[in-house]
C-alpha cells in the first residue's frame, strides 16, 4: 500500500473516530448527571498576553465603556456629568470596588489613572487638571472640548500597577486592575495564568481560571483544538484572527461551535504615499479598481465575510455617507494608469514608464491569518493591469520597524481600519493624522489635519458631522488605502464550553457566563511518545545528536553569556587566571557513574589534548567531590565559551574512552549525562535514542528518538510530506533545508515550519595561496560581483537576508565597526579591480585573462549543503558577467574536506562561526589563525592581533583588537558572505513543543510530544 493511501486511510479514521466521539460525548451528556467539572478554560492566541488588549480587558476595565458604535456606557464610572461647553467633566465613581492588590478604587485612583493615561493619550494635550470633589468623585477640567475623551480613557490601573508607585510618568510593571480576573503567572511569549477574582464588584465568573496560550500560527490554533489542547480560539485576536476557509469546515464539524461576528473593521492595503508610484492618486485609485473583491471573498473566505469598498462602518455620528467605494472596474484601472504616464512599451505584459518597470512589493506581517491567500490574490489582479508586484511575509516586528524607518521602507503595507474606536484612523494622532506614529508614508495633508482636529474638538454635532463628512471625502478622493474586506471575528469553542458572548468592541471577550462541562467518554489510547527525525548526516556526525546524549560543564544563552549547566557557578579570580566551579550534584552517567570532580577533571583533561583551550591549562586541582579548580597559565578569554561547547570539550564518562580514565584514549561509546540515551546504531542509517529516566533534569516526554540519516534534503521532504518523518531541519546547522521548499511547506496546513537566525552565514572562501585569489584586489572584486538581494530573492523567497560582512555584528565581539553596506553589488567597481590587477578580455571570447591565462576556477560544494545547489548556479552567473568562468564541483562531503585540507581548490562553500564558537572564527586556532582553515587567510600580524585579543584581560584593549581584526578581515576579503544561514524547522502537526536551542547546534526537545 502506497504512503499516501496509508495517510488518507489514516485521516479517516481520525475523522470517524472524531465524529463517533462527538455522538458518543452527546449521549453520555444526556444520560449522566451532574457533577463537579473544573472550570478551567484553555484559550489560544497567536500573540503574547500582554500585546493584546484582549488580555488586559480580562484583568482590566475601562473607567467608561463603549458600544459597538463607539457610544460611552459605564464602567467603573457609574455615571457623569459634561458642562455646557463641554470642557468640565464629572465622574461618579462605583463604590466598593477594590484592586486585585487590594488597594481602594476611589477618586484618589481615578485621577491617578486619568493623568497617567494622559500621558500617552491624545486627550492629555487638551487636559488642565484634575480635581478630587469627594472620595467617590472626580472632576477633568479640559482646555478645550475633545470629542475622544471618554472613548480614550481605556482600562483603569491601581496606582501600584507602575514603577515608581503612583507616578503619573510611571512605567507599567503589574497587572492590577479591578477586572473579573486576577494576573498570576506570565512567561512571555508562551502562557498566561490568570484565575477569578473572587472579590470581584460585579457578576463573578464561572470560570476558576483561564489559560492563555501563545500559539503564534493559525493553523496550528485549528488542530490545537481538534487536539483538545485547547477550548477556545479566535476570541483573543482582534485582526484577520483565523483563516475562514478553516473556519467553513469547522462549522460542518458537530464537536464544535462556531460564531461569526462584525464590528465594521476592514482589512486594507495601506499605501506609502511618499514614494514613487504611490504619490501619484491616479495610481492609487487604479489599484483600488483592479481589485475584485466579490471574487475574493467568495473564492479565498467561503463568503463568510463581506466586502470592504470604504475605509470605515457606516457608524451613524462619524462614519461615511453618500460614498459609494471604488468597485472593480479593471478598464476605469487601465486608463488611470495610461494617464498617469505607464504603458507597456516593450509588450512583456508589465508596464513602464522611464524606461522602469512597474513593480513593486507588499508587506505582510506575520499573524494575519488570511493575509497569505489575500496577498496572492492581489497580486494576481494587479498582474492583469499590467503591475508586478511581490510579497513579502515578515515577523511582525521587522515589518513595523520597515513601517516606520525614515518616509517608511515600503510601498504596500497589510493593514487594517477603523471600526467602532474612530479615534484608531480618524483621530488626532491618529493613522491618517500626521501625529500619526506607528508608520510612516500613510497618507496625511494639512486640510485633513485641519478636519479631523475640527471634528473632534467641534462641541456642536452638526459641525462635527459636517467634518467628519469632509474628513471621508477627502479619503474618498485622495485613495491612501484600499479597503478589501470585513474583518468578521471568527470564534470557535468545543461543545464542552457554553455561554461565550461577544463583548461590545472587537477587543473585549465576554467571558461572564463561560462555564465548562464534561463528558463521559471512553478515555483514549495515550499516543506513543516516538519521535522520528530526520538529518542528512550520520548520528555520531552530527553535534545536534550528540549534544541529546552529551552534556557540557557550562552552558552558553544566544547572546554568548555564560550560563550554568553541569556546572551550577563559578567563580574567578581578579586576575582572571583561576576558575572555581561548583558542580551539580545528584548526577550519573547513562552507565550508573557519578558526576564529580574526579570526572569533570577527566573531562576537561581529555578535550583538552585536542583543543586550543588545553595549552593554556596550568593544572586542575580537586578541591572536594563537587568543586573543581583550573589553573590557567595566562588570561585566557574564551574559556568559558570553549568549556559551553560539545565540538571543545563534551563531559564524558571515563568508561566511554578506551582505555578507560586514560586522557589520550579514544572516545568508543557515547555515554554522557544527558536526556536520551543511546540504544541503538547503524552508522549512516539510524540512531535510536531512549529517554534517559535518571536524568538530572527537565525529563522529556518523549520516550524514544530515532534518528533517520537521509543524505537529500529533498528527499528529508518528501518523507516528511509522506509521513515517515516526524521532523526535519532541527539535526542540522549549515544550509539544512532547501528554502524554495520551506516557502512552499508554509503553505501546508498539515505542516508547521519555524524560522531562527543565530547569525551563522553562509559564505565562499577563497584559497589565498593560490592564483589568482592570492591578489586582494581579485577577492575584493568577486566580492563587488555578486548581487545578494536578488540571490536571496529570486532563489530563497526572501526567507533568509543577504549578508555583507563575514559574520553577524550582533555578538559583542562582532564586527560592529564595519559598515554593513560594505561589499554591495557594484558590476563596475569590479571590473575596475580587475583591471589594476591586470585581467582583461584581450581575445574578445568573454572571459578575462592574463600573461595568456583565461581566468577560470572551480567552487568545491561538498553534497548536503541544501541551497548550495542553487547558489552555485547562480554565482557562476554572476561572475560570469565580470569575465569569470567558474567550474562547479560538487563532492561528498568528506572528499570535499579532503580536498580542501590539501588545498586543492581555488573556492570552497562554506560558513561563518556562530556561539559557542567565536563567531567568524576570530579565535586562536580559528579559521583566521595560524592552523585554522587550510590555505585560507592567515598572516603574522593577524595572528598576533587574534592571541592578544584573547589573553588580554582589559576589555576595552579587547574590544580595539576585535575592531583591528574586522578591519583587517574586511581590508583583505578572505571571503564572500553570501546570506544569513536562517534555520528552518519543518514537522507535522501532530508535534507539539518544540524549541529553538539557545545555539545552532542544540535541539530542545524537552517539551516535545507527539499528539
């Protein structure tokens, strides 16, 4: 039976058993009675707890509330009173409330609250001050009358909540509010505690807790909660929150509740107004008529949403009127861009005008959900009026700080509008306000400026609305954005959660009347805990594996701190020649050995004869069983980063080397400390590892790890897409996985794929004994060769980012002090080099040559280098326009490495450093020293610069060397950076858990299980 049959049976059964479940789960309702069921809710959200208001409005409440159109209701203020002219305003204030701290909510912490938030609210320009009138009443002088006032007050804090406590400038460092729910466990970027406040002033909850869990991809929110890991998802996001042709299937599932909600907030595509073609309105309106929404919705969203022509609801005091919206209209699309001058002059089906090509790029920030088929879908109907443009999905971070650097590095940006909160896009300061301040290049002009403060500082309704209908025509006519559509807030829940309710604002979760019940179903076979990986490199080869099996004394975090592992501390002495270490105790070796000092100095000795760190050991002395002390010879800088790395020194038991406890013997089993240990192995087939039950620590869920060595990646894909794999792209370190198919598996709902740089780069090294790369002048000009942007472009999807220097700055031994523009593509700035150094085309065939020599070369690729394959194709190219021919060699890894020690080889593909290594391999006995990479760049002075570096204790003195070795390293071009190694991580969904090390080298499988 073929693989994919096997699956397809497989999903099936799943689907059966799920529907027969869901009956079985009914009846048993039905027949049991009532019993005590924990009301705990387990919710998903793809942001962090504390990024979304959705969190907070759980924890905590507005001093006054708004309606789904804006409208003020009460809050903590049970009623006001606003003067004549609008200016004075009078809060009353609920009594007997109290803070989740305990601390009173009176007039004292109202007014606290209003002019902290005035701080960083547009309302607190126009406030004069504050005024107690009795404990239970407080009164805001305004300067003048402002409309937003009392829709931006926002959740109310306990005075405590900030940093110094009740400082009006205070930092926000607690949760404390007065809200249904109290804050009482966080961890960033994973999960939120929050359980019942049980002194709550209102109707309590029936919910005891709620669990907020980050999981940052939609698709994987969808199957977390078929899994039953979670109860509930959508109600925590306020964008394009899941994607709604997920969303029609669930509702045909019986084991899940789905409801559907409007609140007038358009997904719109915003346009950088500053930048050319965009500050053209022609140009503007043209897209908004090639766009044929209807289609979209109906063919991308199952028409479960509607939409969007306007870039707002038609809210009744502030919303548009009279405006129809641009409708699809590709001829009207058509002959604004004729006007506007682009044409297509050379018939390739792309306009131009200038002699440029009409292109341009989206910018899609990671998160919104339905962005990803919306993207591509504009893209293929701006293609139909002649424009080309691309898509790039960013981490949502990366895609603001773009947003907003210098007039905004970008000419489309994904975005959203509006809804009942008018103050988010039509507000002072707010996105079409030139106050604005979370992005640059969105359309503002003085008469808009003028309208909108009109509006909101106009008591007369009339007058408002008479602005506000200038403000939409204005919008309408100037075109700064293209709505697309409705973004109708999906929430799913299983059929065990009753009573959810949408809040009045796209923000609020109404959780009030949430309770869960339970059924009595059949308790499920637990899943095996098996893990199937798989890498192209043997077991014993691969430091991923062996750092499962392994550990080290110390360990390192991603920024090359120093962080304890089988040592807890240490201490050294001021000289910095002596290192004290405490070592864990209550630790053994798979074979039943007991961690010590005797072992760890073992250990130490015996990676020592290897490694530089071994010549500068003085003596080891035991100071008791579990406290060891190293005497250095001299200051010895990486010391600690040699002793964090399994390549240096990887603690072993004395009984894996042969002979055993001899210091020279030669490593024969794998026996370490670590999590797994290791069962089985056929070399350059399988490794079995099984959970290492003694472990000292963090015991995994994993029971067992088999290792499969599959030498092609794309065939690593292939068995992951069929099912034999589990996971692939975590036993790998270099360019581990093809990134044209990384783009491509994104897209797979069964799939998910994350993404880490830790600043490894993929490079070329030049071999500078040889002719010609012996002249700095010809490296320096292969270096000018190649065009790196559109390497990572057209070849990678712009997954990984082109890299200028030969390792990231980001280390603090970085090469911080080199401009990372160095280096970029300039065709004429290398043939000029090529020319001093006496290369010309003197026969007219091409290719350049000298004393009657063609320029030609070969590039070694050793096999298993994913992405080599394409980037040697293309490097042949480019230096092919600079008069080079370059032969492509491609060689299994080890005669590669064979050849390149004997130094026959002119190029050679490999990598920077990256930790626990010295990044760039700027350390003794590195790449760049004396005995590092064989017929590389070494020189006298380099290698003097490089060891004093690194026996120098003053910091300042070491960071000048680091500068003097990067601007040597710069100067003399031993290489060609190419991109950032990202590492792409690929498995099936059923695997939950997994973690980035803090280095490329570590997997953390600690929380993974299989589901």
């Amino acid at each position: 039976m073929s693989s994919k049959k096997k699956i397809g049976i497989a999903i099936c059964l799943v689907l059966l058993s799920s529907m027969m479940l869901g009956c079985i789960e009914r009846e048993t309702q039905e027949s049991a009675t009532t019993t005590q069921v924990e009301q705990v809710l387990t919710q998903g959200s793809y942001r962090d707890f504390k990024a979304t208001a959705e969190g907070k409005n759980l924890v905590l409440e507005p001093l006054v509330g708004v309606d789904e159109w804006g409208n003020p209701i009460p809050g903590l203020a049970e009623s006001w009173d606003v003067s004549p002219d609008g200016k004075t305003y009078t809060f009353h204030l609920r009594k007997g409330v109290k803070f989740h701290d305990g601390t009173q909510f009176n007039a004292e912490a109202a007014r606290f609250f209003i002019e902290w938030q005035g701080m960083q609210k547009a309302y607190g320009k126009y406030m004069d001050r504050t005024e107690i009138v009795n404990d239970y009443t407080v009164r805001v002088y305004l300067e003048k009358y402002y409309y937003g006032f009392l829709g931006e007050l926002g959740q109310l804090i306990s005075p405590n909540a900030v940093e110094p406590a009740g400082d009006v400038n205070g930092k926000l460092v607690n949760y404390i509010g007065t809200g249904s729910f109290k804050l009482v466990e966080y961890k960033k970027d994973q999960e939120a505690v929050l359980v019942r406040n049980d002194d709550y002033w209102g109707k309590k909850p029936k919910l005891e807790k709620v669990i907020w869990k980050v999981v940052p991809d939609p698709y994987t929110q969808v199957l977390a909660l078929k899994a039953g890991e979670l109860d509930l998802i959508g109600a925590a996001e306020h964008h394009s929150c899941l994607p709604y042709i997920e969303i029609a299937k669930m509702q045909k599932d019986h084991d899940f509740e789905v409801m559907l909600h409007s609140y007038g907030r358009y997904q719109v595509i915003d346009f950088n107004f500053k930048k050319e073609p965009f500050n053209d309105v022609r140009v503007r309106e043209a897209f908004n008529y090639a766009i044929d929404r209807e289609l979209m919705v109906h063919t991308l969203f199952a028409d479960l949403t509607k939409p969007a022509y306007l870039l707002g609801p038609p809210a009744p005091d502030w919303g548009p009127r009279n405006i129809e919206g641009y409708r699809y209209d590709p001829e009207k699309a058509n002959q604004l861009l004729a006007e506007a001058g682009w044409r297509d002059t050379d018939g390739d089906g792309i306009l131009d005008k200038d002699g440029k090509p009409f292109t341009c790029e989206l910018i899609v920030p990671s998160g919104e959900a339905n962005a990803d088929v919306v993207a591509v879908f504009v893209q293929s109907e701006l293609k139909k009026i002649g424009v080309q443009m691309k898509v790039t999905t960013m981490e949502s971070g990366a895609a603001w700080d773009m947003r907003k650097k210098g007039e905004g590095e970008y000419d489309l940006f994904v975005h959203h509008c509006c809804g009942a909160a008018a103050m988010a896009c039509l507000g002072i300061g707010g996105k079409y306000h030139s106050a604005y301040a979370y992005g640059k290049g969105v359309y503002h002009n003085d008469e808009l400026d003028k309208q909108i403060e009109k509006a909101f500082t106009s008591l007369d309704k009339t007058e408002r609305r008479k602005a506000f209908d200038q403000i939409w025509k204005i919008l309408h006519e100037e075109s700064p954005s293209i709505p697309l559509y409705d973004i109708t807030k999906p929430v799913i829940f299983r059929n065990n959660m009753q009573g959810f309710k949408f809040g009045p604002t796209i923000f609020d979760m109404d959780l009030s009347d949430v309770e869960v019940v339970e059924y009595e179903v059949e308790a499920p076979t637990p899943t095996e805990q098996v893990l199937i990986q798989g890498a192209y490199k043997d077991f014993k080869q691969a430091v991923e594996g062996r750092n499962l099996v392994f550990e080290t004394l110390m360990g390192v975090d991603e920024q090359g701190n120093s962080v304890p592992k089988l040592a807890e501390s240490w201490e050294i002495s001021p000289d910095g020649k002596t290192y004290t270490f405490h070592l864990r105790k209550g630790v053994k070796f798979h074979d039943r050995t007991p961690f010590n000092a005797s072992v760890a100095k073992f250990s130490i000795e015996w990676s020592g004869k290897k490694k530089a760190f071994g010549k500068y050991i003085d003596w080891i002395e035991i100071v008791d069983d579990h406290t060891l002390r190293v005497y250095l010879k001299e200051y010895y800088r990486p010391f600690l980063l040699d002793l964090a790395s399994e390549f240096s020194s990887k603690v072993i038991s004395p009984n894996a080397v042969e002979p055993a406890w001899d210091v020279n013997g030669k490593l024969v089993n794998y026996i370490g400390t670590g999590p797994f240990k290791l069962a089985d192995y056929k070399k350059d087939q399988e490794a079995v590892l099984v959970r290492n039950d003694d472990y000292w620590g963090k015991k995994p869920k994993l029971e067992k790890v088999i290792w499969k060595t599959v030498p092609d990646p794309y065939t690593q894909v292939l068995a992951l897409k069929a099912g034999e794999l589990d996971l692939i792209g975590a036993a790998e370190h270099h360019s581990s996985l093809p990134y044209i198919e990384i783009a491509e598996l994104q897209k797979d709902p069964n799939l998910g794929v994350i993404l880490h740089s830790y600043g490894r780069y993929q490079v070329i090294r030049f071999n500078c004994e040889k002719e010609p790369f012996n002249d700095v002048r010809v490296r320096k000009a292969c270096n000018y060769a190649i065009d790196k942007e559109l390497m990572v472009h057209t070849l990678f999807a712009d997954i990984p980012k082109p890299s200028y220097r030969i390792t990231d700055a980001r280390f603090e031994w970085g090469p911080s002090n080199i401009d990372e523009k160095y280096y970029r593509y300039d065709l004429d700035k290398a043939k000029k080099l090529m020319t001093e150094a006496g290369w010309a085309d003197t026969d007219g065939d091409g290719i350049l040559d000298k004393d009657g020599k063609h320029f030609t070369c070969e590039l070694i690729v050793p096999a298993g280098e994913a992405n080599a394959d394409v980037v040697a194709p293309f490097m042949q190219s480019e230096l092919k326009k600079l008069g080079i021919q370059m032969n492509i060699i491609t060689l299994e890894s080890g005669a590669a490495g064979k050849r390149q020690k004997e130094g026959k080889y002119d190029l050679y593909v490999h990598h920077s450093g990256c930790l626990p290594s010295v990044a760039g391999y700027i350390e003794i006995g590195g790449n760049y020293h004396a005995g590092g990479w064989p017929h590389g760049y070494q020189n006298d002075t380099l290698d003097k610069l490089i060891e004093k570096a690194w026996t120098t204790p003053d910091e300042a003195e070491w960071r000048a060397l680091c500068d003097q070795i990067w601007q040597l390293l710069h100067k003399e071009a031993p290489c060609i950076p190419l991109y950032d190694i990202t590492k792409p991580v690929v498995f099936k969904k059923n695997v939950h858990g997994f973690k980035f090390g803090p280095t490329m080298f570590e997997m953390d499988l600690s929380d993974v299980e299989i589901v």
